[in-house]
C-alpha cells in the first residue's frame, strides 16, 4: 500500500525546478509570533489587577526562550534530529519515569518535575521526542505500515509514555499522544480499516454513555468508513457489530469508574446537571464566549473575564478572553492563525524530499490541529475538561516552549525540503 507521503513525494520529484528556493517560512514564523502576541495580550488581560502579573512576565520569558530553541533547532543540521532520535526519546521517558517517582502533584495529577529552578511537564517534552522516534521508525527503510508486522514498532514507542502519563494520571496528555499515533499511521499509509477501528471505537464508547440509540447511529456511521473507501461490505458489516458490541459494553465498564471518573463523564454530557461543581466552569466558558458579539466589550472590559467567573481562564479557558474582548472578530482571527499554522506544517511535509520530515511535519500539523480543536471544544461545551493547553495562547512555560520548539522542527524540514535522502524512504 503507498503512503500518503509517497503520492506527494512523486509531485515534488516531479516538479523539483517549481519549488521556492527559499530557506525560511516567514508565513509560519509571521503566524507563530502573532500567535504569542495574541496570547500575551489574553493572558495580561485575565490576570489584569489581579495580584497575578507573574503570570505575564514568565509567558514573556519563556517565549524568549522558546524563540531561541526554535531558532537554534531550525538552523540544526538535518541529520541531528534523525540521527538523535532514539536518544532523545530515551531520555523523555526517563523522565516520565522520574516524575511518576519523585513529581509534584498539582491538582491531583503528578505530572511536573522540578530540578533546581526549574518547574517543567516532562510530557511535554515526551510529545516532540516519541514524534521524534516514531518518525524515524516510520520513515526507515523496508518499513510499510499496510503490513501489520511494522505496525508494531511505532505502535509500542507511543504505548510506553502513554501508559506512564496514565499513571500520573494525566489522561488529557494522554489522549494527545494517541490521537498523534493515530495522525502518523495515517500519513504513514496504514490500513484504513485499523484507522477506522482507533478511531470508531472510542466514539462507540461515549456514544454508549449517551443512550443506546446513539450507538446504533454512531457505529453504522463508524462502520460505513471501510465500505466507502475500500467497497469491503463483509469487513463494515464485521466493525459494524464490533462498534454496536463495545457502545453497550460501555455502560457496564461506566459502573465500575470511580466517582470522579464518573463525575467527568456526566459533566461533559450535561454541564447544566452540576452548574455550580464541575460544570461551572464550562457554563461560565460558553456565556463568555457568547457574549463578546460581533466586535466584543472591549480590551480589559470582559466582564466574565474581569471579574474572575472562569477559574485559571489564562489556561484552559484563555479562548474565552479574545472572544468576550473582541467578539466574534477575535475568535475568527484566533481560530483562523490556528488554522494557517497547521495548513502550513502539511503544505511543508508535502513539499519535503524525505520521509523523515514529512512525517515530522505531518505529525506536529496533527498536534497542533487537535490541540486547538479540544482546548475550543472545552471553551463552547463541546468537549470535555481534559487540562489541554491552546497553543501559543494559553500560559504555561513548558507547553510554549515545546510549541515554539515543534515549529523549529517544521522549519528545519523546510530548509532541507529539496533534499531527497532516499536513506530514510
């Protein structure tokens, strides 16, 4: 089976002379830095004479020193990041490892490790390091994802630091990882109808804790992906019963969660059954996105903003802050930056010359795309409160760092785009 990376390696060899020459993507580096403005702006205004512009400050500094990894990793020679893969990615789950051992737990989770000074999530270090190290694996010569017996390297270099991130537990983080493995099997040309089992499955599960009903309609959707895309009736009939199977099983495995487990389930299907516990924030989130209008009240003139309605709104919630601000103009224009940085790392990974970086490039596109889908989707109720960060926007030294990082990594493959290495296919 050819990759998708292999159909847009034969358009690039093809067309070698029509490629830009040019060495920097000021498209991405124009969008990445209007993304930090726009967060350092949000984050000044939810911590606005609130004792809180420590805040502030440490987004301003990091993002100094993000600038300065994603300058030094995109002038980095394009072997290093092949080359070092595997070491790097040691080294992340090693500290997966520590901060299970010796991590400080905030809000119930021990995800952050602290070595001298310096406070930081070793799962966001995690992200780049497994893309790292699956790439590699995936872009290694004689691999071919259609076959089930190379799915087994990638898949086991996701499977260890998402079950240590389970074990923190950080199920946010977590589910990153595995929509990231999902992304790369993807690009990689991985069987569709593996693809559409990860995929379908899990929406079997929360379409079973909605009603039965549900899960008819969603596994006969689920199911139908194989039959329109490959014409295999037999193998959409055979996930049809398996989807039906695991959406009715998931009601008994709901009696078994813990209360809180339980808890977070009811308040992402009903926020307004506990509008004043765990459903207050998404309540709060929705009026503010919703009352900012066309053009917004104004900067510093949020009222839910001001007045401290959404707890920790320069995290989770920073989305609502340029939308109750600056109304539906602000959220478009956030929503539409997100949208022209991932747009870009999948126009850089169809342009590069080797598998290694289009499926560097592809994946941090993925990473980027369901970062900013599920941060929204808490925001406006669609999603549930899982602790993921809006890229560039939401305050968090670790989580910038690592983004502006990922960016340095796609500008590196653009800089070596016309440099068919034929190594790594």
């Amino acid at each position: 089976m050819q990759s998708i990376y292999d159909d847009f390696t034969e358009e690039f060899v093809a067309s070698g002379s029509k490629q830009s020459n040019a060495m920097l993507d000021w498209v991405l580096i124009l969008v990445t830095t209007l993304l930090f403005a726009m967060g350092l702006i949000s984050i000044y205004s939810a911590t606005y004479d609130a004792g809180m512009s420590e805040y502030f400050t440490k987004q301003l500094l990091f993002g100094i020193v993000g600038g300065g990894v994603m300058v030094a990793i995109m002038f980095m020679p394009e072997r290093w990041l092949f080359d070092y893969a595997y070491i790097i990615y040691g080294i992340a789950m090693l500290l997966l490892i520590a901060v299970i051992v010796i991590g400080k737990t905030v809000y119930g989770s021990k995800s952050w490790l602290t070595i001298g000074p310096i406070t930081f999530q070793p799962s966001e270090f995690g992200k780049i390091a497994t893309l790292l190290a699956v790439a590699r694996s995936i872009s290694s010569r004689g691999r071919d994802l259609s076959n089930w017996s190379d799915l087994i390297m990638p898949i086991m270099l996701f499977a260890i630091p998402i079950g240590l991130i389970m074990l923190e537990p950080d199920f946010g983080s977590a589910s990153v990882y595995g929509v990231m493995l999902l992304g790369m099997m993807f690009w990689g040309g991985a069987s569709i109808n593996l693809i559409t089992f990860l995929v379908g499955a899990p929406i079997a599960v929360i379409m079973g804790f909605i009603g039965r009903e549900w899960v008819f309609v969603s596994s006969i959707i689920s199911a139908s992906v194989p039959m329109f895309l490959k014409r295999d009736l037999m193998k959409a009939l055979a996930m049809l019963l398996v989807f039906i199977a695991i959406g009715f099983s998931s009601r008994y495995v709901y009696g078994v969660l813990k209360p809180h487990q339980q808890s977070r389930i009811q308040t992402f299907l009903n926020p307004d059954n506990d509008p004043r516990g765990r459903g207050y924030h998404v309540i709060q989130s929705i009026m503010a996105v919703g009352s900012g209008g066309v053009t917004g009240k104004g900067f510093l003139h949020g009222s839910q903003t001001q007045l401290r309605y959404i707890p920790k709104q320069w995290t989770d919630f920073i989305f609502c802050v340029p939308t109750e601000e600056f109304g539906f103009v602000g959220g478009v224009l956030v929503i539409g930056l997100l949208a022209i940085l991932i747009m870009q790392c999948i126009g850089i990974a169809r342009q590069s010359g080797n598998a290694f970086g289009s499926m560097l490039s592809a994946s941090v596109g993925i990473f980027f795309f369901y970062h900013a889908t599920v941060n929204i989707g808490m925001a406006i109720g669609a999603f549930p409160v899982m602790g993921i960060p809006l890229p560039f926007l939401s305050a968090g030294g670790s989580a910038l760092v690592m983004n502006m990082a990922s960016v340095g990594i796609v500008l590196n493959v653009y800089r070596n785009r016309r440099k068919v290495d034929r190594k790594y296919v």
